[in-house]
C-alpha cells in the first residue's frame, strides 16, 4: 500500500536523525517529523520543506549546521536531492518514480483507494438526525443528518462496523396535547391526507387555543398520561403519528440516500431507566434540590444533572443515560458518537460526567460531534416566527434549479432529470460539509449552484469532464504508460494530493470532520482542471498520453470515493 509521502519523508528523516546522531535524547519521531512538514510556497525551493530548528537544543548545533549535516548523509531513491537552506531541509521528489508508485497503488485499488481494515473488530454507534414525531423535517436537521451519514460512510470505508442510530423525539407531553387536538378537531381523512403538515396544524391549534382556555393543558397532560400508562387507544394514536412522521421523512431520506439501523427514540428507553435511577441511588449519586433528584455537579463547574423531576417525571438526561448504558450492553461499541448542535454542549457534559461518576469506563468512548447553525439566505430560521424552511421543499428546489441549469447548459444532455437530481442535492450537502462543522453556515442558491466556484457542481462536473476523458480515450490504442510524461508541476501536485488521500480520510474519522474529505476533494477537482488547461491529455506522444489518461482514472476514482464518503453522488455525464 501506497505510504503518503511526506509520511515516508518523516520516517527516513528520523531514522537520518538517529543514525546521525545516536546518542542524542529528545528527537523528534516520526510521526513529529510528520506534523512539521510542509510544502514551500515556491516550488523552486522544492517539493517538501522540513524546519530544523526545534532540533537545536537537542543537538547543541546551529540550524543552519544541522540541515547541512542531514542533506550529506541522505541516500534515499524516494527523493532526487536534497538541499540545505538556511535551517531547512528541502527535499525534491524523484518525480518519475513518485508518479509511478502513486498512480499504481490508487489504480490498483480503484474506487477503493483509502480504505484500510484498521476498524476490523471494533463497533461504532452514531447517534444523528434524531428527528422529532408529528414534526416537518426542515433545514436545522441537515447538519446533524449529513455529519451523522457521512461519519457513518467514513467509519465503514475503514473497516469498522457502524451502528446509525435515529434517536427520536417521541415522548413527552405534546404527544397528549396532539392527542386531544385530533380527537377535538381532526380526523382519520384529514390526516392520512395530509401527513405531518395536518399533524402540525393540529398542534398549532392547540396552542392556539389553550391561549383561550389554559385548562387545554390539563387535557394535553391526561392524554399523555394515557400513553403512559399503555391505554390502547392512546398507544394506537400515537403509534400511527409516529407511522405519519416516519413515512414522511423516508422521503427526505430517499432523496439523501441515507439510512439508519435503528429507530430507537426516548420512548424505547422508558422501561429502561428505573434500573439506571437505582444504580445513581446505590451508589450516593442521587440528592434532592428543590423537591427533584439530581447529580451535584458543582465540582465540575456545572449545574446540577436532573434525573427526575420533583413530580418524578423523567427528562432528556434520564432517557440519554438508560440510552447510553443500553448501547454500550448491546453494541459493546468502542466509541458513541452523538451529532448534536454545539448549543448542547452543556447537557452532553453533564451527561458524561455522571457516567464517568458512575464509574463507567466507557465514558471516555463517549464524543459529542457538535455542529454550527445553518441560515438561509442570510435569514435566521425561527419556527415560532413562521421563517423555517422544510427539507424536502429546499430539495425540490435544488432539483428544479439545477434542471433550469442544465437546460440552458446542456438541453439535450440524457437523463437530465436524473443529473438534475445528483447535482442539485449534491450541492445542498456540499454546502453543509464544505466548511469545518463547528462553523455557521448561510445556505446561498448562488454560491451552492455555482459550477465554478468551490462547490458541489464544480466536483461533480470535474469527475464528469474525467469521464469524458476516458470515453474518447478508450476510442484509441495506447501504448505502456510513459511515467517521465507526468514529472511536469502539474501532474506532480496532482499526484501529491491524490497520496494524500488515505491519510485525509482517516485525519476526517478521528477528527469527526467530513469537511477535510470535501476540501480534499475540491483541490483535487482544481489540480486536475490546471492540469487539463495546461496540457493536452491525449497528446501527440502515445506513451505520454497513456500516463495521462492513467492520472485521469485515478483522479475520477477518487473524486467519485470522496463525494461518497460525504454522501454525494457523482455523475459521468453533466
């Protein structure tokens, strides 16, 4: 397998170092050399730079001194030459062997070319989406469902098995209140009509008219009551709102291609907690304030963890904890990963914390993925305030946008709406993940369906121009590949960013970042459009224009694993 090369710099950087010097305490390894790299913004000054000045102090020797001594003593094929300047070691590639030994291992592995088996045996649960019951999905779930999807696709690609877990939002006492406004207000054909947006109408109503007459609330709370003592009927209507809910947002999942292996939400847990609340007693976890049983948490700074109510209802952090402990007994995962809003932060490190205090050593597995906000249009969404935007309306719209597009672009593509479906969900996802997660994001029709710029149609259509590429190419014979026709700087910073790949994908799985897979990606999409303006692909030389066509596979092969990873998809004709 392929090493990324400045990986293999590092290594036989540091075992330079110790041959040299075999006696010296304090050097770097590898895996510092690594961190320390970088690229030199002229390529005149070589392909990779390695700064030697930390190791002054260990080595007692100016800088200057000690990159001159390691340039003498390095004989390795991976690297041309060496050069000493100043306190740096600049490293020039033996261009053609670089070309050659890259361009073998990504074509050999194809579109699985950065995948590894380093997640064989261990699970990992990851808790996103979470939608809410008898609620549209709108574009405030598409962070945690696309961060969520993605980390699951990255997880797997790597080899480890992955649980993706939609924790539902299906207890509580709107569900009573929902109750009543069906059996007062609605009825059988309204609702199977009109799905959830006649489920939420209904609730609005409530509300509406409980401002009139607040004894409604009283009634809300009966219902729920019902529900929680198994009535039949209550069971039966609440069941079939979740049915409502779940056969709507298998529309919006559809069209996003993701999927979960569990639906267990807040109600799957209620037969769950009792034993969680008796370990916390057992153990002197559980005081009372103010009539509720809580955690005191005041040593960690933070206020206390409710467990029950003063009325001995339970709460989120009840149902998160039996939730937890529930995971770790049946999936025994390695990490639980929960992608929620940063604006949970607090409720996530109580919830950890009273692990870690219940002495669970697995608490440690335990990763809240938060995520920004996401505007539209430079608009703050505010249900209350009547300025949502649904998901599947904003899907509908980038489909019909991106057909307007192609019409005017390329009217007599084939399988225009299907391209018009892939490019315009493709570039509301792009959008989401191009940036890293913690940021705010304005969703921008102009900037997301923008076929130049930094975005999912530029990806796409670069993977399409590859496409294209290699349909003319398979038209003629070509001879052996001729590696010495991609030892030009464009080929070359290709090739470097396509060995980089493997070590992206795994960077992307430990920092919970699918943005660093996009911005991946996107600057191989651009070092593959420099590379085509600036030189013809089927050149005039056969040899040469083998090895083109070869980069040329492998750039489509990696972009179209790169937008999978993020879950987008990539057409071969736009």
């Amino acid at each position: 397998m392929l090493m990324d090369m400045m990986t293999r710099i590092a290594t036989l950087t540091a075992e330079c170092l110790t041959s040299t010097w075999p006696e010296a305490a304090g050097l770097p390894t590898a895996d510092e050399i690594r961190g320390l790299l970088a690229v030199p913004p002229d390529r005149e000054m070589g392909d990779y730079a390695f700064p030697v000045f930390r190791l002054a102090k260990a080595l007692r020797m100016a800088p200057p001194m000690i990159a001159k001594a390691l340039c003498e003593v390095w004989n390795h094929p991976e690297v041309a030459r060496v050069e000493p300047v100043n306190g740096y070691m600049n490293f020039f590639l033996n261009r053609v062997n670089f070309a050659k030994e890259t361009l073998t291992a990504v074509l050999e592995k194809g579109e699985a070319f950065g995948s590894s088996d380093m997640g064989a045996g261990k699970t990992v649960c990851l808790d996103y989406s979470s939608i809410n019951i008898a609620k549209r999905f709108h574009i405030g779930h598409l962070s945690t469902t696309m961060i969520g999807h993605s980390l699951k696709r990255i997880h797997d690609f790597l080899g480890y098995k992955t649980v993706g877990i939609n924790h539902l939002g299906d207890w509580g006492t709107q569900f009573g209140k929902m109750i009543y406004a069906y059996k007062t207000w609605g009825n059988k054909e309204d609702v199977e009509k009109g799905g959830v947006a006649e489920l939420v109408r209904l609730y609005v109503k409530f509300h509406e008219e409980a401002e009139k007459d607040p004894s409604l609330d009283d009634k809300g709370r009966y219902w729920f009551k019902k529900i929680e003592d198994k009535d039949e009927e209550a069971i039966a209507i609440w069941s079939w709102f979740k049915e409502i809910t779940l056969k709507d947002t298998a529309r919006v999942y559809n069209l996003l291609g993701v999927e979960f292996d569990s639906y267990a939400g807040e109600s799957f847990y209620m037969d769950k907690m009792d034993v969680v609340i008796d370990e916390l007693r057992e153990k002197g976890l559980l005081t009372i304030s103010q009539g509720a049983s809580v955690v005191d948490l005041e040593e960690d700074k933070m206020p206390p963890c409710i467990i029950l109510r003063s009325d001995g209802a339970t709460l989120y952090h009840t149902r998160d904890l039996a939730a937890a402990v529930y995971r770790k007994n049946t999936y025994d995962f390695d990490k639980c990963l929960y992608v929620v809003a940063y604006q949970q932060d607090l409720h996530f490190r109580q919830l950890f914390r009273v692990l870690e205090k219940m002495e669970k050593p697995w608490a440690k597995d335990c990763v809240h993925v938060s995520f920004g906000m996401i505007s539209y249009e430079g608009q703050a969404l505010a249900t209350r305030k009547g300025h949502v935007v649904y998901l599947e309306d904003l899907l509908e719209q980038a489909q019909q946008k991106a057909l307007a597009i192609i019409n005017e672009k390329s009217p007599n593509l084939p399988n225009k709406e299907e391209v018009a479906r892939q490019v315009g969900i493709g570039a509301v996802i792009y959008t989401d993940l191009s940036n890293g997660r913690i940021k705010d994001i304005d969703f921008s029709w102009e900037r997301s369906l923008n076929f130049d710029g930094e975005t999912g149609p530029y990806v796409q259509y670069t993977h399409a121009r590859c496409c294209s590429v290699l349909r003319k190419a398979a038209e003629v014979e070509l001879p052996e590949v001729d590696y010495n026709g991609l030892a030009d700087d464009e080929a070359q910073h290709l090739l470097r960013l396509l060995s980089r790949f493997p070590d992206v994908v795994k960077e992307a799985a430990d920092k919970y970042e699918p943005s660093m897979i996009t911005r991946a990606v996107t600057e191989i999409a651009q070092g593959y459009n420099k590379f085509y303006y600036e030189h013809r692909v089927l050149d005039d030389d056969a040899g040469v224009a083998a090895a083109r066509v070869a980069l040329t596979k492998a750039v489509k092969d990696v972009i179209k694993t790169g937008l999978w990873l993020i879950g987008i998809e990539a057409p071969e004709r736009m």
